[in-house]
C-alpha cells in the first residue's frame, strides 16, 4: 500500500476572519505551527506517497525564513497557489505523479487529525473512490435576512452532515474534474462537489467533533485544550520532524 496517496493541504487563504497579524496556518498552536499539526499527520506515514503544501506567492520568501529546514527533512514539497482555492488545489495536482492512485485534500487548519481517522478514511476511498468525512447535523438551523438579521425560515436538518477533511478522491476523477471545472456550475464550493457535478459518486464516512476547522481566536483556544487534554488522558510519544524539529524554533 506504500504510496497510494498523495495529499494537498492548501494554506494560501486570506485568513480574514482570524485577525492579528500572523496567518491561521503559521500561528502557534500549543507551541507547534497549525500547519505543520496538519500536515505531519500525513508525511509520517508509509501509504503517503508525498504531501504537497501550498502557500500564496507572497508568503513564499517568509514561509522559507520560518519553516525551510523544516523541508529538508520532511516529504513535502512546497507549491505557489492561485487567485482561488481551486487555483491553489490545481497547482498541487497537477505536480501529482500519476503513478499515485487517490488524492486526499485536507484544510491547513483543521490540525487536530489522529492516525486511526485517517485510516478509516483511507480505507474508505479504496472501497468507494470518492468519500468526505462529515459529521451530522445537530443543531436547529435558521435561514436568516443578509442585512436585517431577521429569521425568514427553519430548514429541516434531516439528512444534512457538516463536511470536513481529508477529502479522498481517485486522482483520475480529480485530474479530470479539474479539466472539466471550467464547464461546470460557478457556485462549486469544494472537491466532493466538483466531482458529484462529474457524475461520480461521492460517499459520507463518519467524520469527528474534534475534527474542526480554526477560523477565529476561539477555535485557536478550543484546539489548544482539546490538545491538552488528550496529552493527559492518553500521553503518546511526540513524533520527530527531523533534527531541527525545536519547539523554540517555530
């Protein structure tokens, strides 16, 4: 099963929502940065033929100052994104061998991945050739006015599940999506999608509560517990990036 799987971990978003000076994927999280929390969940393991993490062109220099000999160490290779998380996406899959059989994309900030996740995941995609961890919906959903705030309606949550990552697709359904996404329906919002509007089917597996994305300080500060309290409920052995894998450092 050695290298069947190549992943993307877009991290060239704006980060608009998060504030401060600093970039959700580079800000610290228990001492670690969030990228590198969600990425080496991924470079560790044998089934990862290479892990392509991408960045905006003008973090390029900073990113290499930071977190270059990092790479010397670690299978990643670093890829300049586009204008759109789609550009940024293509840019990676279009460095994918085609010798690799599936293709997973993972948020740069959703770092709070465990290895028997992913292989569940994984396991998935080999089984389906398209699959999405998600979590169903629980809470009471509202339909509200842009400008007034104002509730207009109460959407049924019956069958709705709140999407996560990785998502996991044979790397011949996404090379040809992303040939086709020009074609396709502008209001695309990620991978699954683009490859549902291919005709393939795509299937839900049971995604994780902890498995969340950071968008604000608060997620950073929920993150930073929940990494706390797994460290005291079940210590595990820190895996090591490489030589220059300091804490101090980052």
């Amino acid at each position: 099963m050695t290298g069947q799987f190549a992943v993307i971990v877009p991290a060239a978003g704006k980060s608009s929502r998060f504030g401060g000076h600093e970039k959700k994927p580079f800000t610290s999280l228990d001492g670690r940065p969030v990228w590198v929390r969600s990425a080496e969940a991924f470079w560790t393991r044998s089934d990862v033929s290479k892990v392509y993490v991408v960045i905006a062109p003008e973090d390029r220099d900073d990113f290499r100052t930071r977190f270059g000999h990092l790479l010397l160490f670690v299978n990643v290779e670093l890829v300049e994104g586009g204008a759109e998380r789609f550009d940024s996406v293509a840019n990676a899959l279009a460095r994918v061998p085609a010798s690799v059989e599936f293709v997973a994309v993972h948020d740069a900030v959703r770092p709070m991945l465990t290895q028997p996740f992913i292989d569940g995941v994984f396991a998935a995609a080999r089984e389906h050739g398209a699959v999405v961890p998600g979590v169903p919906v629980a809470d009471t959903l509202k339909r509200v006015e842009p400008e007034t705030h104002r509730i207009v309606g109460t959407e049924p949550r019956a069958g709705l599940w709140q999407a996560q990552t990785p998502q996991v697709f044979r790397r011949d359904w996404l090379v040809e999506a992303y040939a086709r996404r020009g074609e396709l329906s502008a209001s695309i919002t990620d991978d699954a999608q683009l490859i549902e509007a291919t005709g393939h089917p795509v299937f839900v597996v049971p995604g994780s509560p902890s498995n969340f994305k950071i968008t604000t300080k608060d997620d950073l500060e929920l993150a930073d517990a929940v990494l706390k309290a797994r460290t005291a409920q079940r210590p595990e052995p820190r895996v090591s990036a490489g030589p220059f894998d300091d804490e101090a450092k980052w």
